[in-house]
C-alpha cells in the first residue's frame, strides 16, 4: 500500500493544532512555546516510526497529550512530557536532552515514565515483572503525580487503538489494564477514564459478553431514553419552581459495571435491576452545596419511593479519592430501580477530573474535606518505606489496603477512622497507635467484647482493651488485612526475638562449617522446607533447638537424592524439565496434537473445551496448565506472570472428550428432565458424569455435567435444549 507522505504531514499538521486549541484558554505565549517546541522534538524524534496500524508514530503522543489536556485538564508541564514520553525509551535522546531543553520537572517525570518499562531478572519464580515495574510506578506516583497520570493518559490511548496488536498482547494488556490501572484511575478520582479502560479490556478479555450487553443497550436505547426522560421530567419541574440552577443528565450503566451485576448476582441481562442512572449536578456555592444535595434528596425521595438499604452518603464523609456525592435507589415508574446521584458542580469536577480538580479547588481554598487523595498517596509512601516488602508482597498491599473498599469507624471519644473493607479489631489498634496494637488484647464494640480477629461493621464504636504482659505475635499476621498492621507487628516480633535471633544465627554458622555445602541458597531454601515467615524465626527455632543439625543435615541429604533422581528423569523425558524459557516467542502450544512434545493438564478452575480460546501457563512443579483466556484466574496470572504463559491453539483432529457443564432455569413441567436428559443422551450421544434438579412453587433449576468434544456439541446441544418446553435459560458453567 502507498503511504500518502503529503496527506499524513497535513493529518499531522491537524491534530498538533487542535491540542494547542485545547490548551489555549489557560497559556500564555511562554507555555504555548514550550508546546510547540516539544512537539517538534517528539516529531523529528519519531519520523522514521509507525506504529501497528501503519499510522505515523507521532499520532500517538499527540493523542496522548489531548488526552491529559482536555479529559483530565493538567497543565503545560504535563502535556510537554505527554508529547515527549517515549522519546528517551525509543530514540536517541536521553534525559541530560530534555533537562537541558525542557528543565527538571519534564526531566523527572520522563524518567518516571521510562523506569516503569524497565526489565528484572524473572528466573526466580517468585518475581514478577509487572509487580516490579507496579512498585516502580507507585514510586514514581508518589514522588510527582503527574508521572502516573500521563502513563494513565499513554495507557488509555493505547487501550482505544488496540485492534491491531495480536490478540495474545490485547489480553495480555487488558488483563493489566483491570489489574492496575483502572483501579488506580479510580483511587485518583478519574472516574470517566477509569470506565473507558474497564469498557475497553472488557471488550477485548469477554468479547462475546461485551457484545451481548451493548447489543441489548442499543435495541432499548429508544425506549431507555424515553423511560429516563418520563422519571425526570418531574424532579427537573420541581427543581425549577424551587430555584435551582442545575443539570441533569440521564444514562444506563457502563457494559463493564452490567457485565459485573450479572456475574455477582447470577442473573442475564434482563434481569438486573438498576441498568438506569440519573445525575443531578447542582451549581451550589461552598457554603450552601451540602444543604442542596440533601434538599434535592429529599425532592427526589418525596416523588420516589427509596430503597433504604442503597443511600449512599459521600458528602459528609467524601471517598479516599475525594468524590462527594449522594446515591439513592428508588423505584421509579412501572415497578424499576434506578440510581440517582446528586452532586454539585464542584464536586462533579473532581469525580471527572479527580486529581486536576482536587487541587483546583484546593488552591482556591474551598474549605470542603479533599485532602483525602494526599492521605492516599502518603499511604503510598509508607509502603514503599517498607524496606522488607518484596515486589509480590507490596501490589498485594496496595491492592488490598489502596484499592479495597473502606469502612468507617469511630473511637470512644468519637473521633472518625478508615479502614479498608475486613479489617478487624486488631487492625484498628494499630492503626490508632502501634503500641495499642502491640498490647492489645482485645476490644469493646458498642460496649460488647469482642475479639482481636472480629471483622469491624462501618458506624461502629471501638475501645481498644491492653494489656501490659500481651506481646505482638506471628500468628497475628494472620488476623490483620491492612499494610500497617502488618508491618508493625513485624517490627514488634522482631524486637522481641531480635536477640535470640542473634544466637540462633551464630550456632547457624557453626553447624553449617560442620556440614559438607556451599549452596547460598541454603538459608532461603531452610526458610520454605520448616515453613517459617523469615530467617529471623528460623535463627530464633535454632536458637531454642526446634530446628536442630540432625534436621538440617537431613533436608541436604534428601534435596541431594531429589537432584540426582530429578536428573536421571531429565536425561530419560525431557518434558519433566518444561520452564517457561523452553518457548520461543513465536512458539504455540498446539492442544490434541501427538507430535506435540510438552505435556499438558486441562485446569479445573475453568475446564475449558476445544473451540474456546485458551492459553497455556507453566506452573512450578506441575507442567502446563490450560486456561480459558476468559478464566477467572485469568487476569492474575496474565497481569502478574505474563513472562510463564504461552499461546495455545487447539488441534482440529482431536477426538478427546472434555468436562464442561449446563445450567438451566425454567418453569417446572412433567416430564421435563426426562426430555433433557433424551436430548443429551440419546438425539446428542454424549455421556452425561452428574446431573441435578431442584423445583420449587413451579419453578426449576437444574445441572449436569457432561462430556463433549468441542464447543460446536455444546452449542448444538443447546440449540435443541432451548426448544424444549418449560426451558428457559442455559448457561455454560465451568467447574464442577
């Protein structure tokens, strides 16, 4: 195909020009320069590149930089490094460059942005590279935020032009997209960009779904908009006789956030509830917003009856990431749910733009409480601190005590604490004091004992009970969830047996010059074979002759014979030796192919059959398990072990017979299952292993687990199936 060189220097030409008109309204003539100096750069820097499209790479940190311009509205700073972003990771220029042409703070978040690509050694397969290259972003999160929001920019961008990449990247990207990076836009209160990533990687990780439910949106999107339109009509009446200057905006739920609703509640499409959602946005002054949120509420909830269950108060206590609003259900016309947020301008603001705006407001000196997202990110910082945190350890830390949903706590003297979703007892200890949590011994719950392991309800009132003899204790790190607690019991332990410890280590070293070894693995390996936490405990069991030599020398003794057997299977099947670096990038795993040398085992988690896509993932000590790329686990493992998966195709010859499974619901009706089971078993051929059926008050629900070669049986099984009377649904279920 002839490229148009004169057509793209025009397209070029274009889009630079519409994000300078995106940046006109707040630069002057000094900024605007800097813009169309890094502009030139980036493109004398990529003129020679295209990306997978074809397209010319500079489209693409063009895009970028309107991206962080005009959807999360940063400065000059910001979009100069959008523009820049990839030029000291994929051309000759370096960092001294862009401090000498740009100064330090461009300098900066280049290099954070560059780090996050960075590569470590993955051979021990207790690291991962995208845990790694995770801390590295958080690091640079909380060093200057403006590195994170320009890779959210680069990320989103990169999600909106996938289609061309193969699908083995799109998985694997979208994948990590779910994993990271839509959480994080939504902790940095990015709420429209966090539902775009979800929407994209749901489209490309269940794209049969992901069609399903937008297929459905726009069939009822006519009748959607006049329902919506029906509910609102009246609350904008009253809104205006009563003076309010505000908008309102009708919408039904995003694919993703359906899809979801669907999975957690077990339900298709029809029936999920509240697919509608109504925004009111009131322009309120500071001083009167909350008064306005809580009269419109009311407006709502007198015309509206409200599900009680589903209020949702985010004006008196805002969200980690600083959104302010109040949710409400309430049943609308013809018996349905639908969501209503009430927020003001301000606080719309910040739930679009998050951080942008946080700090807008902030530099205006609005009173309102926003100081949570700083509260975040120094949470972040404390993490990193840590200097015991392996890379595993620390994303699962931020996953849980970043990303988790909160609770809100109370102390006796009434003051308001936050904790994430689970946290117990002993967590809130701690998080008042570390030496509260050192002696706790217990706690009071609305003037009830309770528990060092008893998990905290939101509203509740907590006294922390001591004790001077409690000391912290391992088996602690079992009762708490949240990083901090972790830490400081830790810490506590440590202290306590540090000295004991010093023992242990030093009779250690005696018994190892007595035993014939130099494996510096040794301690680690110790550590895992008498499963204890660290090296500190197994020195303190050495110390208090727990572990003794006679027990160590019988671990070398039996990790020898294991070797020299492990050999000898090597040189005989060398499939018993599989790691992942036995592929090659191209290689594919071809499934029912004899030829095929490598071993693999169908997982259970997701028994997926020929005709579904799947990928190959080399576990440690237990060959090649085959996932369905829509699995469960799916995500984890291509998010945080992507380096140990392989792509797997399916052999078209195969004549192997799979486990999989059927649900239906129905109306119950005589004769009904011995009609199913004749379809199966007689009209299909195929075997059935399990079948069950439960009715009540005429309705029916039933299972059977069966063997079929492909999915084309499934999907002609449940063609006949959906004609038999009383049928209703069937749904494919994957684990027995």
């Amino acid at each position: 195909m002839k490229i148009d060189l004169e057509a793209e220097k025009k397209e070029i030409l274009k889009r630079y020009r519409k994000l300078l008109r995106l940046a006109k309204k707040s630069r002057d003539d000094l900024d605007k320069k800097q813009i169309r100096k890094a502009f030139n750069v980036a493109l004398e820097a990529h003129k020679e590149m295209r990306r997978k499209s074809g397209e010319p790479y500079i489209y693409h940190p063009i895009a970028v930089a309107q991206i962080v311009a005009e959807e999360m509205g940063l400065g000059t700073v910001s979009i100069v490094s959008a523009l820049l972003h990839d030029t000291v990771e994929d051309t000759e220029i370096t960092l001294d460059d862009i401090e000498n042409m740009f100064g330090s703070k461009v300098c900066v978040i280049i290099d954070g942005l560059t780090k996050m690509s960075g590569v470590i050694d993955h051979s021990d397969p207790n690291y991962s590279i995208q845990a790694e290259n995770f801390r590295k972003m958080m690091l640079s999160l909380s060093e200057d935020i403006r590195v994170i929001l320009v890779k959210l920019a680069d990320r989103l961008h990169n999600m909106r032009t996938m289609e061309f990449m193969p699908r083995n990247k799109q998985l694997k990207i979208s994948y990590e997209t779910l994993f990271i990076y839509a959480p994080l836009a939504h902790r940095l209160g990015l709420n429209s960009i966090k539902t775009e990533l979800e929407n994209l990687a749901f489209k490309y990780t269940e794209t049969e779904l992901f069609n399903e439910i937008t297929d459905k949106l726009k069939e009822n999107q006519r009748r959607l908009t006049r329902y919506i339109n029906k509910f609102s009509l009246p609350i904008i009446n009253t809104l205006t006789e009563r003076g309010y200057d505000f908008e309102v905006d009708g919408r039904h739920k995003s694919p993703y956030s359906i899809s979801q609703k669907m999975k957690n509640k077990n339900v298709p499409f029809e029936e999920v509830y509240d697919i509608f959602a109504l925004r009111i946005i009131l322009k309120s002054t500071p001083e009167t917003e909350k008064g306005d949120c809580w009269n419109t509420y009311s407006i709502v909830t007198d015309m509206y009856t409200p599900r009680p269950d589903r209020l949702r108060d985010w004006v008196s206590t805002p969200k980690a990431n600083g959104y302010e609003a109040l949710h409400t259900t309430v049943m609308g016309p013809e018996g349905r749910w639908v969501e209503v947020q009430i927020r003001t301008q301000r606080m719309h603001d910040i739930a679009e733009r998050g951080l942008a705006a946080h700090w807008k407001y902030k530099a205006k000196g609005s009173d309102s409480d926003n100081n949570k997202v700083d509260e975040w990110i120094n949470k972040i910082r404390n993490l990193l601190d840590s200097p015991h945190n392996q890379a595993i350890d620390f994303i699962d830390d931020v996953k849980l005590n970043l990303f988790s949903d909160e609770i809100f706590v109370f102390t006796p003297i009434g003051e308001l604490k936050t904790l994430p979703a689970g946290a117990t007892a002993l967590d809130f200890a701690y998080e008042i004091h570390s030496r509260l949590g050192d002696s706790c011994i217990g706690a009071k719950v609305n003037h009830k004992l309770v528990p060092l392991n008893y998990k905290i309800k939101s509203g509740e009132q907590l006294e922390v009970l001591t004790s001077k003899k409690q000391k912290p204790k391992l088996e602690w790190l079992k009762i708490v969830t949240t990083a901090k607690a972790k830490q400081r019991i830790k810490n506590g332990v440590r202290r306590e047996r540090k000295l004991i410890a010093i023992e242990g280590k030093e009779k250690y070293g005696r018994i190892l010059e007595s035993l014939p070894t130099d494996n510096p693995k040794l301690l680690k390996e110790l550590v895992r074979h008498f499963n204890v936490p660290d090296t500190v405990e197994l020195f303190v069991k050495i110390a208090e002759k727990q572990i003794e030599k006679g027990a160590i020398k019988n671990y070398l003794d039996q990790r020898e014979k294991h070797k020299k057997e492990a050999d000898e299977r090597i040189r005989k099947k060398p499939i018993e030796g599989i790691t992942a670096k036995s592929f090659g990038k191209q290689d594919v795993l071809v499934l029912g192919d004899a030829k095929d040398k490598f071993e693999y085992k169908i997982s259970p988690c997701c028994n997926p059959i020929p005709g579904d896509e799947v990928f190959g993932f080399v576990t440690v000590g237990d060959g090649i398990k085959i996932h369905k790329t829509n699995c469960p686990n799916a995500m984890h493992l291509q998010a945080n072990f992507a380096y140990r998966t392989i792509k797997a195709v399916w052999e078209d010859k195969s004549k192997n017979e799979f486990l999989t499974g059927i649900r239906f619901t129905g109306t119950d009706d005589f004769g009904l299952v011995s009609r199913i089971t004749n379809i199966i078993s007689q009209e299909s051929e195929l075997k059935i292993k399990s079948i069950k059926f439960d009715a009540d008050h005429g309705v029916f629900e039933g299972k059977v687990m069966l063997y079929v070669q492909d999915t084309e049986q499934l999907t002609e099984l449940s063609k006949k199936l959906k004609v038999v009377k009383g049928v209703h649904n069937i749904k494919r279920i994957h684990t027995n």
